[in-house]
C-alpha cells in the first residue's frame, strides 16, 4: 500500500437531487476513504457537483430561475445530504468555482500547444439528456438507450480533441496494469470499446445552441463541452494551474482512485485518460466501478415514484444504520437490488438483535463484574480468531469488497453470541472472568473495524468498552 491516496467520486449532475445512485457512490469512496486512514495512509478526499450544460440551462428556464441560482440550490442540498449521511470529504468542488474554470482554460491552452486539438464540422445526434452525441449503433429503436427520446440531428463546427492515435497507448497501459480497472468486467468492456473505431473527441459546443458553460480559449462563438470541463475537476481541485506543490503531492505522487458507475466509464477509461496523455499529465492508477441497482426489482424513475432520497433512510434508520443497510445488500462490481421492505428487518437482525445485544449483554455482564477495562488480555485462541477475521476484513476491503468485509465483521459478531450463549458466564462464575474479557476483547476489535461503515456508533461503543456509558447502540425498529 501506498502511503498518500486520492479518493475522488463523479461529479454529480445538479438536474436533480441526491438520491440512493449518487449516495452508494459516495459512501463507498468514503468508507473506502476512513479505512485508509485507520491504516496509517494520507489521504484527499474529492466529492462535488458539475453544473454546466444544456440540459442545467433548459431545468433552470422551467423553473424560472438563473442557471447559477439554480446550481447554488441543488449543490447546497448534495453538501447537506452528505453531512447528513457523515460522508468525510476533504473538498468539495464545483464546476462554476473560478478556479476550476481558469484550469479548464489552462489545460485546453496545453493541448492547443501541443496540437492535439483540431477544428472541423461535426454532424451528429445529440442526446441533451446524456449531453453527448450518439452513434447509429448507440441508438435503440432511434431512441437514447438511456432516456429512450429520440436525439437532436445536431451540424456544427466544434473543436476536436485527437483520440484515435492515443488509443494503442491506452489499451497498453491498462493490460500492464498501469491503469487498474476493478472489476474484472469493467476491463473487459474497455477493452472490448477499445477495438471499436472510435473518433476524435468534440470538446466544445456551439455558443448560439448551448448557453450556459465555459468559454472555450480563443473563440467566443464555442463553449466547452461540459463532459470535458467536469473531468478536468479531479485535477483543478488540487491545484492544477493555481498550486503546484498541492497538484504535485495529490495527483503526481499519489495513488489515485476514481469510484464511478459503470454508465460513465467510457468517459474516465478512454476519454480521461487520452485527454491526460495529450497534455503529458500522468494518468489515475485505479477506477473502482460498480453496477446499476434496482429497487424491488425495478430501475428507480420519477414515473414510478420509486426514487428514494439519503434523508429518508436516515430519519428511519439513522445515519450509521443507513451506512450499514446500504452497504450490505450486495457487492460492489455487481448489478444489484435494494429490497427497501426487507430493511426494517435487516436492521433489526443485524444490528439490534446481532450487534446491539451483544454489546449491551457483554458490557452488564462485565460491569457486575467490575472488569478492569484499562487491562484487557483476551485467550491466544480468541486472538487467533481475530487475527484470521481481522486480516481477511482487510484484503477484502483494500480491493473494494465493502458487501464481503463486512460479513467478516458480522462472522465475529456471530461467534461471539455463539460463545457468550455456551460459556453462560452469568451462570458458570469460575470461568466468567476470563469469557467476558474475551468478549470484550472481541468487541474492541469490532469497533475497530466498522468505523469506516459506522463511525458514529462505533465511537459509542469504544466508549461504552471504556466505561463511559451503558446504553443500547441500535434501538429496535
């Protein structure tokens, strides 16, 4: 392991406000994020909004409000979503932020230098939804296979950033490994993209059809294409063209790690990196991509009613148990389905019945017993046990299993209720001792290992442990 990391996830589009998509994103970055931390590691954590764009233009006018208006409201509610669910981030960005517009122009002025942007006339269909042009072969029905609505036929003259030739380069670097693509699937669909003859990459759009951007360096009639502009944002938040030595420290000599769906990987695998390369800046090291989920079997829509907001779990669940119940539904890589009726009694098995009721059970037994908390040496057998726990936990966690390392904790959590139910140290006093102060031993560890999931309720149990307090963790639902 490295010891400086930069943690970054998408930016997330201000047309509409956080939801469960954007919350599985970012908890993972953030639990992946705290775990680092607890390993000793520096780390920068990135999260934001992007704002430009047709599409922030067109929701703005309907709602009869200024587009940067618009942009300041919804921007404000993904800040107070992540306070809310205790996301951890070091910066966040937006992309109407001066400095990020002054390094957008700074890196086109590089690529412009080094002739690697060219202009022509471009014809095309244009989804305003995904703000990107289309292909024939992308088209479904000749409808967007994501907003199923059909595209603009869009002729313009637009500046052109050169792919093609960087795309050998691209392919050899993620088959080295230099650029790591998790999961395994992830990869093979770059590499399979990668095969395809893809073109040259339009970088600015008209000023007379889009209104609402960056204005493209040199030409007055173009804006920047807004894809192109929110990318630059993992660069122009540490420094890029403003802070040398902050660049150099989180970009140059860290490990960086983009955490994104996999809808937007085109854009971070081939896109990103061939604009990196154009500009000769090093590219990111890792993309940690997950799948699309579901909710009760069905992709969550306006139309259907199913959208479902941070805040609403956390008024049910509370901010540590929202972490938790979001986290263990399925691993990440894989498509998956948060089944929203099943939580209630996920909560209450896992951490009322399971985690709570050992706690509370374990620290009466110990206080009746008035167990010396400040000296607690547990049996080599349950250090063993812990040990195993603890370092496949680890493994696990350091290669994105957030769904599977958290079983590890839950498979501790088990076989200490297991273990307090057939000592019976409330009952076999001769051995009680020494079974109450493996137990605790055991929920020192557990503390240890969920604060990245539940940094809250793992700090009250540290204090509970040391004595501070006696009280249920996780009150039944």
């Amino acid at each position: 392991m490295r010891k400086n990391y930069f943690i970054t996830t998408p930016i997330y589009y201000v047309n509409e406000e956080p939801h469960l998509g954007h919350a599985f994103t970012t908890l993972c970055a953030d639990v992946y994020s705290r775990f680092l931390k607890t390993q000793k590691k520096k780390v920068f954590f990135l999260t934001g909004t992007d704002e430009h764009g047709m599409k922030i233009a067109e929701i703005a006018r309907e709602k009869g409000k200024d587009p940067k208006e618009f942009c300041d409201q919804i921007s404000e509610k993904f800040k107070k979503a992540w306070k809310e669910l205790l996301i951890e981030y070091d910066f966040f960005i937006r992309t109407t932020d001066a400095y990020h517009e002054l390094a957008v122009k700074k890196f086109i002025e590089i690529l412009k230098k080094r002739g690697e942007i060219y202009q022509k006339e471009y014809e095309g269909f244009y989804c305003v939804g995904c703000e990107k042009f289309l292909t024939e072969k992308e088209l479904e029905n000749g409808l967007c296979p994501y907003h199923q609505k059909p595209p603009l036929k869009i002729k313009e003259k637009n500046y052109f950033l050169k792919i093609k030739d960087k795309l050998p380069k691209i392919k050899s670097l993620i088959e080295a490994g230099k650029l790591k693509i998790f999961p395994e699937f992830a990869k093979r669909e770059v590499l399979g993209l990668l095969k395809q003859k893809l073109e040259d990459l339009s970088i600015s759009r008209d000023k007379e059809r889009v209104k609402w951007g960056i204005d493209f360096p040199g030409d007055s009639t173009q804006l920047v294409y807004v894809w192109f502009d929110a990318l630059i944002n993992y660069i122009s938040a540490i420094g890029f063209g403003t802070n040398k030595n902050k660049f150099e420290k989180w970009w140059k000599r860290s490990f960086v790690i983009h955490f994104i769906g996999k809808d937007i990987l085109k854009f971070h695998a081939i896109y990103w990196p061939a604009m990196l390369l154009g500009a000769k800046i090093k590219i990111p090291n890792q993309l940690a991509v997950h799948g699309f989920f579901t909710v009760e079997g069905q992709k969550m829509s306006k139309s259907l009613g199913n959208i479902i907001r941070p805040k609403e779990l956390i008024e049910k669940f509370g901010a540590d148990g929202t972490r938790y119940l979001i986290l263990s539904q399925f691993p990440f890589g894989e498509d998956g389905d948060i089944k929203i009726s099943k939580l209630v009694e996920r909560y209450n098995a896992d951490l009322a019945f399971g985690l709570g009721n050992l706690a509370l059970r374990v620290l009466n037994l110990a206080k009746k017993q008035k167990i010396n908390f400040k000296k607690i040496v547990a049996q080599e057998f349950i250090k063993a046990k812990v040990k195993k726990i603890k370092s496949n936990y680890q493994k696990l966690l350091i290669n994105f299993g957030f769904f599977e390392s958290l079983r590890e904790i839950w498979n501790l959590i088990h076989f200490c209720n297991q273990y307090i139910d057939k000592e019976k140290p409330w009952e076999n006093k001769k051995n009680s001792k020494k079974v109450i102060l493996n137990l605790i031993f055991c929920l020192k560890e557990i503390s240890k290992m969920l604060s990245p999931y539940c940094p809250q309720k793992s700090k009250e149990l540290q204090e509970q442990i040391e004595g501070k307090k006696l009280e249920p963790l996780f009150k039944k639902i």
